[in-house]
C-alpha cells in the first residue's frame, strides 16, 4: 500500500504579493535592479545568491540564485565559462545545505518560461529546504532510466524510457564530481534542444536536481499544459518518437567531436 503524500503549505497572504513578469500584470523585474535587493548570501558576480523575499512554501528556507545580470539570456545560450561557474555554484550550495542536517531534504530547481510555473523572466534557480518533506521518496530509478544520448566516465546524459510525467524527459546522471562542468554541457544541450529544436510550441521547461544512487541526477523537462491522464490519474506518458529524438540530438550535438 502506498502511503500518504507530504503537502507543502502554500501561504496564500505571501503569495499574493509576488511579483510577475511573464504573463499579465508585469511589473519591473526585480533582479534587474541589484541596488535594492535585500539578504544576500553571497555576491558572485555576476551570479548572486540571496534569500527569496517571497516565502510562500511553509516549514521552509527559500533562498534564488541570479544566474546574470541580463534579463534576455538564457541557460541554453550561456558561454561555457559561465554556464559552468552557474551550474558548479548551484549544485555547491545545494550540496551545502542538503548536508547541513538543518532539513528533511532540499529541492534545486530551476523554471523557465510562461508554462514551467516560474513567476520572474531573470533567469535564477531556486535552493529550498523542506524542514519536514523529503522529496526521495516520490523518486524511483526508473525516473532516471533511458536510451544514452552521450556519455563520459563519471557522466551520462539519456533520454527517459520511463519519465514521471512525460512525454519527453531529459535526464543527466552525475557519479564522479569532478566531471560536473560537462554535466553542465549535457544540461545545456538538453535546454538548447527543448527551446530550439524540439517543439515549435515549446518555450518552457523545468530543471530538477536529486541527490540519487549515490551521486546526482538531473532532469530537464519541456513544459507544455499538463495532460488530463497525469493530473486526474498519475498516468504518465511517454512519446513514441524516442530513437527518433535521440538520433537528432547525437546528430545535431556530439556527431562532428566523435
Ligand atoms: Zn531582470
């Protein structure tokens, strides 16, 4: 039998005065104007580490990094040096507080776009700890199983046979971390493909961090309006067009450093 999910509460008081600028009501993006940013935990610039000023999740420490000080970019187009000092940055402060014991596990995540749920456009990721939720337990291996698109020592980057939601899932798996600037590069191929080449439809996609089988997972997923079969059933699905998918992304990626 399975047992019963953790809730988050969601504070709607907070909530309500969250800033947006993707969808209606936009406002002046916040991050853009560092001079008034408040709680700052560490100043990398360009990449700063704060407190988020909206806590609407409670039992929990919140806390966003600003990947830049450009509002336009975007992970997919970042040049190598900086989307290695985001990636490396994230996952160190992440690991950082996962080992602190001050929580019962800590979510890295990331949303880009009007259909991954993010409310600001500036790129930034989110570190949260959840004082009594521990997100391992709605993950499985099959999360994370898939045909291999590349792969390293220590690194592999694959395309889900079982995504939790669907239809098509991303996943990049870290056991040696050292090799965590070219699991950055599989993240960004992975992002490039979703925005660029995928779907003509598809602007959004989420990224995911684990702590999973003793090293790191990531998984990006290209975000379209939820379908009814996972909402109402938990059913996901998965797309039929996997070898074609993965034969486009070799071909267009990795093909010409073989
Ligand atoms: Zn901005």
């Amino acid at each position: 039998m399975i047992g019963m999910r953790e809730h988050l509460r969601f504070n709607m008081q907070i909530g309500k005065d969250k800033p947006f600028t993707i969808g209606n009501h936009k406002v002046e993006c916040p991050f853009c104007d560092r001079s008034r940013l408040v709680d700052i935990l560490e100043d990398r610039h360009p990449i700063l580490y704060l407190k988020n000023k909206f806590p609407v999740l409670e039992d929990t420490y919140q806390t966003v990094l600003i990947e830049t000080d450009t509002c336009e970019t975007e992970l997919s187009v970042y040049p190598r040096e900086h989307l290695h000092a985001v990636v490396g940055f994230g996952v160190a402060k992440w690991l950082e507080m996962a080992r602190s014991g001050e929580f019962a596990s800590v979510v890295f995540y990331k949303n880009h776009g009007p259909n991954s749920g993010g409310s600001l456009r500036h790129p930034h990721m989110q570190i949260v700890g959840l004082n009594r939720v521990d997100y391992r337990n709605n993950v499985r291996d099959q999360d994370f199983q898939g045909l291999v698109i590349a792969a390293e020592d220590g690194v592999e980057f694959n395309l889900s046979t079982h995504p939790r939601m669907g239809f098509t899932e991303f996943n990049v798996l870290l056991r040696d971390l050292s090799r965590i600037d070219r699991m950055a590069e599989y993240i960004q191929v992975a992002a490039h493909y979703a925005l660029h080449h995928f779907h003509a439809t598809c602007t959004s996609y989420n990224l995911f961090f684990y702590e999973w089988g003793g090293g790191i997972a990531a998984k990006l997923i290209p975000r379209f309006i939820v379908g009814p079969l996972f909402v109402g059933f938990s059913i996901p699905q998965v797309t039929n067009r996997l070898d074609e998918i993965r034969e486009t992304l070799q071909e267009r990626y990795f093909r010409e450093q073989e």
